[in-house]
C-alpha cells in the first residue's frame, strides 16, 4: 500500500477525519468492482470511517455541493469559527418566541467574542446556524459557491434538527444508532440533502459499513470501467458498488475513488488517453467513452458503444 496520506482537504476530514485502517486481502476478491476497490488500497490508503459530528459533518457536506473540496473546505473553516459556539444576528422577530431566549443567549455570546471575551460553550452549532442571519451566514460561506442557496438550506437544516431531535447531539445519537435504512430515509426527507449527502452522513459520521456515496467522481469512473450500466444514474450506480463491494471496503472505496478520479481519470483528460500505460487500471477499465487514437472523451452515456 502507498504511503501517501488522505489529503486533508476531503469531505471526510483526511487524516483527522476519524476512521481507522482498514485490513483485507486483496487475492480475495470476488467482484470485478472489489478488485478495483482493493487496487485503490495499493494506490492511495485503506480506511474505515465514522466518528465525526453528525451535523457538523451534514453542514460541510451541504457546503461540497456543486464544488470542489477545495473550495468548500475554506468556507467550512470559516462557518466554524464564527458559529460553534455562538454567533447570531438573526431578526427575532421572525422567530418562533420558543427561540428568542435562545437566540438572545447567542447574541450575548457574540457580544463575547467580539469583545475578546470567551464564546459561550453550552450553545452547540445547530442552535447557533438556526438562529443566524442568512445574509451574513452566505457571505461566510460564500467560497463554497451557491451561498444564498447553501445558506438558506443550512438554516433549514439546523431548525429541522432542533424541531425533529431537539439539539445536535441528540441528531448525532440518531445517525448513529438508528437503523442506516431509516436515517437515510429521514435525511432524504429533507430540502436540499440528497443521496450522496445522506449517504456521506451515514459514512462519515455513523460509521456505517456498505456505504458507498457517489459523487460525480465516482458515478463517471465506474461507468467508464464498464462496472455499471453506461447510462446509470447516481442511485443505479451506488447500487451496484453496494452490491459488489464488501462493506468494510465501501469507504475508503470512495475516498479513493475520489482521488483516483483528481490523479487519473479526470472527467476531460484522463491518464490514458495520451497514454494507455499511465493509468495503473488500464486492465480493468473499458474505457467507454474514452478514445486515445482521435483523442476524444465524452460521457460515457453518450458513447456509440453503449447504445
């Protein structure tokens, strides 16, 4: 295996993301789409995840929409340092009277911190994001891209959970006790969190084993290895790879895919098109789509051979 650590700049926190190393044998697999799994492992890492803040780890997903984790993880940073623990401008007025004390307890705590005095430490960060101002919630984040959208779902979000659980660690014990069938069927339910988000939950934060989030990464690489059906759809390929790769292989599977997909087979220039030999899945990929002699590349979906 590689000695190459996970990059830090990750939706699943690299290597302070939580998880532990995973340990399997790769002259054991039984699906095509493990032995891609386990030649990811010799490549890059091998990891199991979960631990993370369930709701911390549903904001910084919400805020990898549509973007890079190089962009979304600025605008995570900055959510954090200015909410976990107590910053809100939101007009009370607007507001349900069973949160103004609430929302008068983090005005206070701002006062604290722009004083210099300490934040207050009782007020977690779904009470603070329900009671923020959008407009400045969005010009925080707004690295991420979409910010008047990511916002808005984020204050949602952080209403939803103090509704449905009452705070965020009670949100926490449910992502992580639950049946994952369940969880995933409640996250889904809410605006703006779709299956990759709720799945990435599911992953990073509850640690659950056989959960492979597709990401566009992942639903154009194993389409263009021929794994899954050209015309695919996210869900058609998460299926798959849920199927075909043993559970305690899912999520490191996906992290990995994920920088096979930024070193190797990008969208537009894969290794291979210039260069058979350079990708080192050049045996186990159909290329659908890809066409080194004219040097053409195009979704797999619209290749002549998928049709």
């Amino acid at each position: 295996m590689s000695d190459d650590s996970e990059p830090a700049v990750n939706i699943s926190g690299g290597t302070a993301g939580g998880g532990r190393t995973a340990e399997f044998d790769p002259a054991t697999a039984d699906t095509r789409a493990e032995e891609v799994v386990d030649r990811l492992g010799e490549l890059f890492w091998r990891k199991e995840y979960g631990g993370r803040d369930a709701f911390t780890c549903l904001v910084r997903t919400i805020l990898s929409q549509n973007t890079s984790d190089k962009a979304s993880q600025p605008a995570h940073d900055a959510l954090i340092d200015r909410y976990d623990g107590g910053v809100s401008h939101r007009d009370a007025n607007s507001a349900s009277d069973a949160r103004r004390e609430r929302r008068e307890g983090l005005d206070n705590a701002n006062d604290e911190a722009v004083s210099g005095q300490p934040r207050a430490k009782d007020i977690d960060l779904a009470e603070s994001l329900a009671a923020a101002e959008q407009s400045t919630l969005a010009e925080t984040i707004s690295g991420a891209g979409l910010y008047n959208q990511k916002s808005e779902t984020i204050i949602d979000t952080a209403e939803w959970v103090l509704e449905e659980f009452g705070s965020a660690a009670a949100f926490d014990a449910f992502v992580k006790d639950e049946p994952p069938a369940e969880v995933r069927e409640t996250l889904l339910g809410v605006r703006g969190v779709g299956p990759k988000t709720a799945d990435c939950v599911l992953l990073f934060a509850g640690g659950r084993g056989g959960v492979f989030p597709v990401d566009t990464h992942v639903h154009r690489i194993y389409r263009r290895m021929g794994i899954a059906a050209p015309d695919a759809d996210h869900e058609a390929v998460r299926e798959v790879l849920e199927r075909d790769v043993p559970a305690a292989k899912c999520g490191f599977g996906h992290t990995a895919t994920i920088q096979f997909g930024r070193e190797y087979c990008r969208a537009r220039t894969p290794a291979c098109l210039e260069d058979p030999d350079a990708c080192p899945m050049a045996d186990r990929c159909d290329q659908v789509g890809v066409y080194p002699e004219p040097g053409e590349v195009v979704d797999p979906a619209e290749a002549p051979e998928a049709e």
